[in-house]
C-alpha cells in the first residue's frame, strides 16, 4: 500500500486526483486556498479497487482510519455523529479520478436515529429534521437498495460500501466504455459534513459555472433553488431558479460565491463548475469540477481563457477537440438562439434532431395541414399504433406521458423524427397551433421555428482566429489556397504522411482540423 | 365476426391500404370491404379509414364481444402481458439504442443478445394470447402475426422488430397491446404509454 487509506481533505491532502479522486482533490484545493468547504474526508481509489476484490476484509482493515476520520469531523464542526444535542450528518460520495458526473452513488443526510432528528428538530425546526430525514431513508432504501439500519455506523458502512459497488454499475461501466476511460482501478469515496439548503427560507442549494458553459459568454451562469438540497436541483424534478434571482435575494453570497468561481477559475485555469449550498445565509461550497461544456463554449472559452493569459497558444488549441470543430461545421441549433427562445415544454430526448413546424394535436388535421404543405409538428398526450399516418407526416413529434421505451420514441426514432417525449398533461393543449421547435436533442421545445446553422472555417471568427493561432504553433501549417501540396483530408494517417514527407506547408480543405490533428500527433506542449 | 375483424383492423392502423388491410387480416375480404364502404362505415380512398358511424359500429361490435368473455380471464392474461411488456419495450429501445447512441449494429454479440431476449419474450406471451383466444378467438391471429414477425427476424431480415407501417413484432405488438386494454375496460391514461 502506497498511500494512507484515509486522508483528510484539509488543505494539506498533497496527493493527486489519482489518489482523492477528482472530487476530495478538488475541496482539498478549495480548502487550500481558505474558501468556506465542510470539513471532509477521502477513502482513497486505491481502497476503492482492493475492495472490488476483495470486500468485506477490504472495509475492515480500514475501519479505524474512517472511524478517525470522523473523530475529526466532529472536532472541527463541534458536533457528534449518531447522537445529539448537536448531531453530525455526513454525505458519501463517489469521486473517480476522472469525473464521470451522475454515474455513480451519493447518500446525503447520513447519520439519522430518533435521538438525532430529535436533536436536529430542536436545533432547526420540527419540519426541517423530518423533511431531512426522510430525504435520508428514501435516498438509502433506493441506493443500498434496502431499509435503513437504526445504527448511523451501519448505515456509513453500507453507505461506503455501496458508493465503492457502484464503480461497477452498469451505467459507469457504459460511461467509460463511451469516453474510452480506464475500467480498471476503483473510486474514491468522499466523507463531508452536512450542511442544509433545507433548514429555512434563507437557504438553498444550486450550482454555478464562472462562464457560460453553452454560448460561451463570459458571464455567469447557473440555477439554484431557495430551500433545497443540491440533489433536486440536479434532478431536474423541480423548478430551479436563474443565478440572478441569487442576486436580488443575497447579494452578499451571491458576490462571495462568483468571486470563488472565478477564483477557481484562475487557479485551475479553466471554466468552473460549483456546487453550492446556502445554509442560513452562510455559502459552502461542496465541490468544483471543470465545466461541461457545448462545442461553441469549448472554442469560445478556450480564446477567452488565452486572452486572459490564462492559458498559454498551445493549451489554447489543446483544450478544443478536432470533433468540436466538425460538430461545429454541421448545421446545428446554436446555443444562443436556442437560449433566446421561450422554453415551452421539456421532455426526455427520444429521437435526435431538431425540427419546427406548427403544432397539430389531432392526426386528421395534422395529415390535411402536411398535405397543403405546411411543415407540422405533432403532440400528443401519447401515441398508438394507429397515430402513425400522423408521425409520418410530422417533422418532430412531442408527448405529454411516456418513457424512452414508450411507442412515441420507438417509432420517433425508427422514423428518424426529432422527438422530446414525457413533457407532462397539458402540453399538448399549450403547444397546439403554435409554431415550435422540437430539440430531440436537448429535450425542449421552444417558441418559434429556431434556423439551424453551422460554423465555417472561413467565415466563423472564433476558427479564424483558431487557424491563425493553430499556423503559429502547428509543425504542419494548413492553409485554405496558396500553392502547397495539397492534403486530401484531414485524417490522421494522411497528417502523419504529409509531416513524414518532410512538409511544412499544405492546402486543406479544413486547415484547422489538419493542424489540430498535426498538433495532436506531434504531442506539442 | 369479419364486420368486426375489418373494422378494427382498420381502426388500429389508422389509414390502410386494401393490400395491408388484406396482409394483416390473412385473407381477402374484397366483399365485406365493398359492404362497408357501400354502407358508409368505411370512407374509401387511396386507403380505407372509418367513418364517424363505422367507430359507432365498432364500438358496439366490441362491446356485443366483451359481453360474452370471462372477465377473470382477460383480466389475469392482461396482468401477464403487462409483465412481458416492459421487457419487450426495453428489448427494442437496446436495439435501437446501445450506450444512448444509434446502435450502428456493427457488435454482433450485442445485437444477438438482443435478438436472444426477443425469443424469451416470445415464449412468454404465447400462453397468454391463447389463454386470451379462448375468451375472444378472433385474438389468435396475433399470434400468428407475432410468430410470421419473429420468423422474418431469424431469416435476417431485423427490419421486422420495429418498423412501422408493416406487421412488424413492434407494430403487432403494440396493436395486441391496445385490444388488451379494450378487452380488459381499461384506457391508455390509466395504463403506461
């Protein structure tokens, strides 16, 4: 065994993601720079792999360190785990060394018994440790998959126990194989202290990005919502709230809480994605990650993240991926528009691609409007065999009820039809006659018939820019005309041979996805 | 008996071609069609669709139908075919889908594992629609389509699990699945989709 099994995340952690998981490495780099994040400990991945072989001696030989571990949680919050007056509630969660957001297990609001929600009720309100409790069983009963044990330990055990199993969950090892990410190794398990968006009007819980993750304007951005935990928020079950209405209601977090982002932002040198929890009027932050991004952030971001010194040219072109590009140079519903518009309905993405059209509710009149040439989208409260003639005609198809199984999305896709499928009862009276969008990507519709477009990388500034910064640090330099070799495509075999061939200069019809594969190959740094 | 057979098969699908309505009822019923077009049941065309009369027709040959059945039955074969079907609808979106993206049907393995849970459904349902065919007999040819589907789907030709507009497993399926839920006095609301 290289390391200790269980470091404390205290800002003094020193081990790599490898070793904390991105998760406790990245609150052991918060804490380290004195921004507010509960007090937490990590099991480390190395734990995490001996356990997928071997169990229950695995979690035994580590039991005292965790059992110390939480001895220092309890010093430094001022509070005890299983028993009041001022009982601690620890959350377990999972933390690969590569983040592989919702793939794996968390458990909040562990640690309950009668005497600790006793405690917690008179420490906060009655409702309050009930709504937290509950919380707790209907999140254990779903993940350990089995009724919560009366012993807050049992219920650490279990939980630990669980969130290491769900490395191999069928959902992760899918995740990986995705995004060809290594299925060997294990997950790190992250211990934090509690804190509550839940316990009263002047809490909440949301996450914030220190740039605009889908246009890529450098703004903030990001949703909470006032008196929750952060699990519903990442649910999508309920309505969030734009960062702004933040603002307006706690202006001193709210400025707390971007100026941590964009701290964040300058010491990873990257966009940040922060999970927040506000607990009467107090921020804690629980964890940061770098920020899933669209393909027009990714370029856009990388240029602002340079022209902030930031980053250096050839990190500049690391950070967008050749399949950015040639996303980027499909037709597409840009960010930006699709911001512009109203949402409408959301629904469960069943058949990719985007299409707009006027809104029919009823199959006959849907066929009759196709017929005089009208583009038609049709909603349903749900669809069966004999709507099909209707589906047929239709460019994008829209359900009130129904999973990604149900009939709509099965045919939807068989047909090739943009389709958002489950956007609740109701829908189809509002959308009816209007003209929409159905994004069967996202899972929206939205007011208006949204035009789809595409980058250039002749017209399209941000690439413009790019390929000059590309020409600077590529050994390849690509350009649109000139009198070079020419390079039939931009593959990496024919890259490979052109460089091979001792060329410097060639003319490709994509000179930037010629140049970042050049880049690619040569491993420039 | 056939008034009725052609009716709702035309009422399942909608809008139907002779040829179709001829393929899916396993037999041509050029007379009983005329009949119904002649009475004003049946709206003809470059396909046939019910008029407002032929879905009030309908309605009471179905309901004359159900009067005779034992609702026990009908109520204990839905019951299994409830249980069957999540698999089948799930069976069918891993076809279309593997890892959330198109499946490009290039892992054999995974396709055929597929195809291997499409055989177990299979078997399962069997039973039930000739336990149903013993209350309502006219429901034995979805056994018959399920089987020429599933037939077509071994020979290779897999555009026979889920494409509409032909007999395909989905389409049978899922049209088995409505007269089930008409059978049984239950809607698609209180049903799933």
């Amino acid at each position: 065994m290289s390391t200790r099994p269980v470091i404390l995340l205290d800002g003094d952690a020193s081990s790599p993601p490898e070793v904390l998981g991105h998760k406790g490495h990245g609150i052991d780099m918060m804490r380290r720079n004195g921004l507010p994040v509960p007090p937490a400990f990590c099991i480390t991945a190395e734990v995490g792999a001996r356990y997928r072989a071997e169990r229950e001696a695995t979690v035994n030989a580590i039991w005292d360190d965790v059992l110390a571990g939480m001895r220092t949680l309890e010093a430094a919050t001022s509070r005890t785990f299983g028993r009041g007056p001022h009982p601690l509630l620890v959350s377990v969660r999972s933390g690969a060394a590569v983040s592989m957001p919702g793939m794996m297990d968390t458990l909040l609001d562990l640690g309950f018994s009668d005497d600790v929600e006793k405690g917690l009720a008179a420490e906060g309100s009655a409702e309050f440790a009930r709504d937290s409790r509950r919380r707790f069983t209907e999140s254990y009963q779903r993940i350990v998959t089995g009724p919560a044990p009366d012993d807050p330990y049992q219920q650490l055990r279990a939980a630990i126990e669980s969130v290491f199993a769900s490395w191999d969950s069928p959902r992760a090892v899918a995740y990986r194989a995705h995004h060809g990410l290594d299925d060997r190794g294990g997950t790190a398990v992250v211990v934090q202290a509690m804190v509550f968006g839940n316990i009263n009007a002047n809490s909440g819980a949301g996450v914030v990005f220190s740039r605009n993750p889908m246009t890529g304007a450098n703004e903030e951005f990001g949703e909470w919502l006032p008196g929750s935990q952060g699990d519903d928020v990442v649910s999508g079950t309920v309505d969030v709230q734009p960062i702004a209405t933040l603002r307006s209601r706690q202006p001193g977090v709210y400025d707390q809480l971007i100026s941590a982002a964009s701290l964040l932002e300058r010491l990873s040198a990257d966009v940040q994605e922060v999970e927040f929890t506000i607990q009467d009027g107090a921020l804690w932050l629980l964890q940061k990650r770098a920020a899933k991004r669209s393909a027009q952030a990714a370029v856009r971001l990388a240029l602002q993240l340079l022209d902030d010194g930031l980053i250096d040219e050839a990190e500049t072109l690391r950070r967008v991926a050749p399949a950015h590009v040639e996303a980027l140079l499909q037709p597409s519903l840009q960010p930006e528009t699709r911001m512009a518009a109203q949402l409408l309905a959301t629904g469960l993405p069943a058949g990719p691609g985007v299409a707009s059209g006027r809104a029919y509710t009823e199959v006959d009149a849907a066929i009759e409007a196709a017929d005089r040439g009208e583009d038609v989208i049709l909603v349903r409260n749900h669809t069966s065999p004999d709507d099909i003639h209707g589906m047929l005609v239709a460019r994008g198809i829209v359900t009130e009820t129904g999973g990604a199984t149900s009939h709509a999305a099965v045919v939807s896709r068989e047909l090739g039809r943009a389709a958002v499928v489950g956007c609740g009862s109701g829908v189809a009276e509002s959308l009816a006659g209007k003209v929409v969008t159905v994004d069967g990507n996202q899972g929206e519709v939205r007011e208006g018939s949204l035009q789809l477009s595409a980058w250039s990388e002749d017209n399209t500034p941000e690439l413009r820019e790019l390929a000059g910064i590309a020409r600077r640090v590529s050994p390849l330099r690509a350009h649109a005309r000139g009198d070079y070799p020419r390079l039939d495509r931009h593959t990496e075999a024919e890259v490979r041979s052109a460089m091979a061939s001792g060329h410097s200069d060639v003319v490709s019809a994509s000179p930037l996805l010629a140049m970042l594969a050049a880049i690619r190959l040569s491993g420039v740094s | 008996m056939t008034e009725l057979a052609v009716l709702q098969a035309v009422r399942l699908k909608g809008r139907v071609s002779r040829d179709d309505l001829a393929a899916t009822l396993g037999g041509d019923f050029v007379d009983v069609v005329d009949r119904l077009v002649g009475s004003g049941l049946l709206l003809d065309g470059p396909t046939l669709r019910l008029s407002p009369e032929g879905r009030g027709r309908l309605e009471g040959l179905l309901a004359d139908e159900r009067s005779h059945v034992d609702t026990a039955i009908v109520l204990a074969a839905y019951d299994e075919f409830r249980s069957v079907n999540a698999e089948f609808k799930a069976l069918v979106t891993d076809w279309q889908l593997k890892d959330g993206q198109p499946n490009t049907h290039e892992d054999v393995g995974y396709d055929a594992a597929v195809l291997t849970s499409l055989d177990d459904v299979h078997r399962r349902v069997t039973p039930t629609i000739a336990a149903l065919a013993t209350q309502l007999p006219r429901l034995s040819r979805y056994s018959v389509k399920l089987q020429t589907a599933l037939d077509n789907i071994h020979a290779g030709e897999t555009m026979w699990l889920a494409r509409p507009l032909i007999d395909s497993y989905h389409t049978v399926w899922f049209e088995l699945h409505e007269e089930l839920i008409l059978a049984a006095g239950r809607t698609r609301e209180t049903d799933d989709a």
